[in-house]
C-alpha cells in the first residue's frame, strides 16, 4: 500500500483556526476503524496504528545507505522521527519504506509548490525500513519528505491510506532547524547564496569543505608554471560526510576567482588532486577527504579576494573568503 500526499489550500485552512490534536512525544492513533454494519463489532484489518512523533528537523541532506537524498533548489528537507505500534491483537502490520504513515500539510499556493515523499527508514540501519508488527508490538521509524525551501507554517497531519484518523500537529517553535550556512536569518527559510568567512569550513550537499588557500606554485599538476602568465591555484579540502560514495568533479562544481576590481576569473576545467598531483577522477569515498586544488589563469596580474564555488546539481553558491 502506498501513502498519498495530501496539499489543503490555505483559503480552506483560514475558514476555521486551526487547532492541533496532537502534539510531540504523546502517542496518537492514526488510520480507521472498521465496524460490522448492525452489529458495530470492531473489526481488526490492519488499519489502525498508533505513532509517537519525537521530534522534526529540517536539512539539506539526508545521509543513509540506500541513496544521496539531498535537497534541490528551492528545497528543504522535512524529517520526522518516531515510533509506530500495531495497537490491534490479532492483525499484523507491515511498516514498508512507503507505508508507515503519510504526511498531511497546508501550503499556500499549492499550484506552485510541491512535497515529495522519498522513504521511511530503519533508525539503526539507516535502510529503507522493512517489518512487520504482531499484535503490541512496535519500532522506530524516520520518514524523509522534500517540501518547499519557503515553507514556515508547519503544520502537519499523519495519515495511514485514506484513513479519517488524522492527528495533527503544529510543530511552529517545535521544529528544529538545518545548521546550514544557507539558512536565512529568520530561521525558517534556506537561501541558494551564502558567505563563509576566510579559514572556515562549511557543509553543502553532503560535502564538508574546508579552509580556502591561495597560492601561486612553480609547479601544478606536473607542469611549471610559465614566469609570464599569471597564474593562482586555491586548495579546499573536501569531506564526504554522507554513507554512500558522493559525485565530486569539475562535472558538478563551478569555482570562480573574484578579484578586488570587481572581476572575476573561470577555473580551468579541471581539479587537481593534491595528493597526486593529477586530474582527480572518480567519486569521493564515505569519510574520505581530498585536498582539491582549482587553477586560473586571469591573463592579467590580479589581486583576488574570494573564491565563489557553485554547485551545478543544485544550484547553491557560496563564496569563500581566501586564507594565503
């Protein structure tokens, strides 16, 4: 069974206030009830569930060992955690990477903005969860959805199929924002540009980068340089910090050398792998690190001031300030 996603228009949302059933930490039913008609004898078809919703977070990325979940642009990652429990005696309920519980919201212009649900996963394993519940038994559960990177009204429902049981919630000042260096100053929205300041670090789509150092070697990649061409190599340490292999490449990143007269220079096509001297080829391991160097060759005698890196996946940009 498969859980749809259900957007309420926010001018049905304002007919009523909005009052939530349930709130973080107390157990809630979610699903139905099914009755024998006449006699209203209670019916257990595996219908009726009771979740505990500890808590809700928003990133950019979700680590685990199925696939890169990152968040594109003009998106945020909502995540919620929890426990589930089959309060029937008889049925057995299956908790599946698509059918635990499903997710209710209000968004304002629905037309124009989209929630995806991508899985429900084993906390211990970080896979896509697969279990079944007997009677009073229970497990933990984290379900992943990507909602808009504007979203603040944070109110949600938990639904099993098309159930009437809907518990809803209102998580405004409950819900944990991404410690990002994208998050706007109101704490609720995620911006595409960003500023790291000179000899600090940052994360952004999975990668942990590093200090940014200028210099201007003899040698880079087993060529000397030419004494009558300027040229400038910036170093940035590089941490994979999901639990799969991620893409790292000239592919999948822009980098450009911005200079005090308000110019700015392409790097050359290519990233230099420190350690070996060499073109770096392949993905960045799980808790790997590379020391990648990005060259520019400006044709003039420049003073730079900052690298500006752009991730071509998903859009996002910052600028760094440079450390010699």
């Amino acid at each position: 069974m498969r859980f749809l996603l259900f957007l309420v228009p926010a001018a049905l949302l304002a007919q009523a206030p909005f009052r939530p059933t349930a709130q973080l930490g107390v157990p809630a039913q979610v699903g139905g009830i099914s009755r024998v008609i006449g006699s209203k004898e209670v019916l257990e078809v595996g219908s009726l569930r009771e979740v505990t919703l500890d808590s809700a977070e928003l990133a950019l990325a979700f680590p685990n060992r199925l696939e890169n979940v990152i968040a594109a642009a003009g998106e945020k990652l909502l995540i919620l955690r929890g426990s589930v429990r089959n309060p029937e005696k008889t049925s057995v309920a299956h908790l599946g990477a698509s059918e635990v519980v499903g997710l209710r919201m209000a968004l304002r212009n629905t037309k124009t903005k989209r929630v995806d649900f991508i899985a429900h996963y084993d906390p211990e394993t970080l896979k896509p969860i697969s279990k079944q519940l007997k009677g009073g038994e229970s497990a933990r559960f984290i379900g992943v959805w990507r909602v808009p990177a504007d979203w603040a009204e944070f109110r949600i429902g938990l639904s099993y199929g098309n159930s009437p049981i809907v518990p809803t919630y209102d998580l405004a000042g409950k819900i944990i924002p991404p410690r990002s260096i994208f998050l706007a100053p109101d704490g609720v929205n995620l911006n595409l540009t960003a500023t790291a300041a000179s000899g600090s670090s940052f994360e952004v789509d999975g990668l942990e980068v590093g200090a940014a150092r200028l210099s201007q070697p003899a040698r880079i990649a087993g060529t000397a340089r030419d004494p009558s061409q300027p040229l400038y190599v910036v170093t940035l340490p590089v941490t994979n910090r999901l639990l799969l292999p991620a893409r790292w490449g000239w592919q999948y990143v822009n980098a450009e050398l911005l200079h005090e007269d308000g110019t700015a220079t392409k790097f050359y096509p290519s990233i230099v792998n420190q350690a070996t001297d060499a073109e770096w080829a392949g993905d960045l391991d799980p808790a790997a690190t590379a020391s990648s160097q990005f060259i520019f060759r400006p044709g003039a005698v420049k003073r730079p001031r900052a690298l500006r890196l752009t991730m071509v996946p998903t859009g996002r940009q910052v600028e760094i300030g440079l450390a010699r």
